[in-house]
C-alpha cells in the first residue's frame, strides 16, 4: 500500500520521539473525587525541538507506543498503514482520513485502559456466559449469593452492606439505558467508569453528595468538604494546607457564595469541564501533515512510502 507525502509526514512524525518525564504529583488531598480527563501523554508538546513523544503517544497510545519505539522503521511503516486503513474504515471508508476520523481514532487510543479495565471484569460477571451481565450476576458477583430477605446477615455491618448494594442497584439502572436488567458491554462499562459518561453525571454527582452531606441537607458545608480531606487528633493544630482548601471551597467551589455547594456546584468541582484533548491534537497533526491543506489526508497514493523514507 502506498501513502502521499502529506500521510508520510504524520506518520514520520510519529515514528520519531523522546522520552518523556512524569509530571510532578499534583498533590495527595482530595484528588480522588475530582475526575480530570487524563493527559494523552506525560511528555512535553514540544515538536518545534524535534520532541514528538507527545503526538507519538497520543496516537499510539502509551504502552504502544514503547513497542513501537523497539520496531524498524520497515516494521513501524507496515504497522501504521494499517492502523491507517482501520482509522479509514472505522469512519466513512472513502480513501481519505478526516478529522473526525483522527479524533475518534485518538480517542479510542485512549480509552483503551478503560477498555482493558472492563475485559478484565466481565468474565468475573458474566457467569452463565450470554454476553451480557445481568444485576443478579452482577450483585451475586460482588456481594455474594443471598436468599431474599437474607442480605448481608453474616456481616457485622449489614446496614451499611445494604446501603452499598442500593447505591450499585441505583447506578446499574442508570447505566442500563434500554431497562432490560442486562448490561452490555458498553452499559458495563458506564457503570464502572461513569465518569466518562454524560447520562451518568447525575449519578455520579448525588454519590458525591451522599457521601460528603453528613447533615443530610441536601448541600456539601465547609466543614464536610474539610471533613472528606482531613480529620484533626486532638490538640492538633490545622495545617496550613487545610486552610488552603477552605480558600478554594470559598473562592473557587462555591460559585454563588452561599457559603454551601448544591448539586451543581458539586458537579463543576468534581466533573469540571474539560476540554477536547484528542480533537485539540487531531487538529494539530492535521495541520502538521496536511500540506496541501483539504483538512483531510489522502489514504492510497502512487508515491510509495519506500521513496518517502528515504528524504527523512
């Protein structure tokens, strides 16, 4: 198969790279509930030194992309024409690769972890083997085969054991989206991961409020956002990065400056709005390597990537 010069070009620059250092932690308190869409790779955009680990990354994916990086440039060249058919025949299969299709493909890259994530479970849930995981699979599953009227009575803590059955109840129905009981993988994986999903937002919103609204009034106070961060032992005095987070709850957090958050202000805090990585870099290697500017690249071409190669 045979590419043009623009093609050649995003796949050269993709082919080339660095290593990448980790950024710094960005801090152990209170960063589990807030959930930020994960960079599409730790190393720096830096492709005007010659640094293209963060586009190599962002469209192989990480642990790809360490594979790639041990290939000939024979190997990667047939490796990547493929990956190219497939990103062409995923979206409208007309001979070229638009931006949507370099986005969805970037996308999908990325949320192969996610993908993994749900492989891995599916099995423990889908025991009778259907291809789908229905929520008596998935309870029995997690909490264990009960009778009716029997849940958790060999626990110590049943109530909060049914408590935690509910709320799993609660958000499989969310993801069950066609109300059949059963989950398909994509259902499944909603529930595992509702973060990433829109219809989800709610669910997840109200679980945050649940667990933080300790006076059940419907809102999150200052001393129950401390309270998920800190728990002082007596005589102690607060430390100076508790006060920093009653700066943010006021400043930041509480938009209305009611002195509370309502529910959606829990949701900005712990679902912020977050911008469109893959689009953002689709857009970039597009303008890298579309040169004669179509906003779209050619998939066959009479060039052969051979002669290609060879100017690089």
């Amino acid at each position: 198969m045979m590419w043009p010069p623009s093609l050649l070009l995003l796949l050269l620059l993709l082919r080339r790279g660095a290593q990448g250092k980790p950024s710094p932690d960005a801090g152990p308190h209170g960063q589990g509930r807030v959930h930020h869409a994960a960079p599409l790779s730790e190393a720096p955009h830096d492709d005007a030194h010659g640094n293209f680990q963060y586009d190599h990354e962002a469209f192989l994916g990480r642990e790809v992309a360490k594979e790639f990086d041990q290939l000939t440039p024979e190997e990667s060249q047939a490796r990547l024409g493929r990956i190219v058919d497939r990103m062409d025949r995923a979206g409208d299969g007309d001979g070229w690769v638009s931006l949507a299709e370099l986005r969805s493909w970037i996308a999908h890259t990325q949320q192969r972890h996610i993908r993994d994530s749900v492989s891995a479970a599916w099995n423990t849930y889908d025991t009778d083997r259907d291809g789908r995981v229905g929520w008596e699979e998935l309870r029995n599953a997690t909490y264990g085969h009960y009778e009716p009227g029997e849940e958790f009575h060999d626990v110590e803590d049943a109530e909060t054991y049914k408590k935690m059955l509910a709320r799993d109840e609660r958000r499989f129905r969310v993801a069950d989206q066609d109300g059949d009981s059963m989950a398909t993988r994509e259902e499944l994986t909603a529930f595992l991961h509702p973060e990433e999903f829109p219809h989800m937002r709610d669910i997840v919103i109200a679980e945050t409020l649940e667990d933080l609204d300790r006076n059940k009034d419907g809102y999150v106070q200052v001393e129950e956002y401390i309270a998920d961060l800190y728990t002082a032992e007596p005589g102690e005095e607060e430390p100076a990065w508790v006060q920093t987070e009653r700066e943010q709850f006021r400043d930041f957090r509480d938009l209305n400056k009611d002195g509370k958050l309502n529910g959606s202000e829990v949701g900005h805090w712990v679902l912020p709005p977050a911008q469109d990585q893959p689009l953002v870099e689709a857009n970039h290697l597009l303008h890298e390597s579309d040169t004669d500017k179509l906003e779209h690249l050619q998939v066959h071409s009479s060039h052969t990537v051979e002669a290609w190669l060879g100017e690089f």
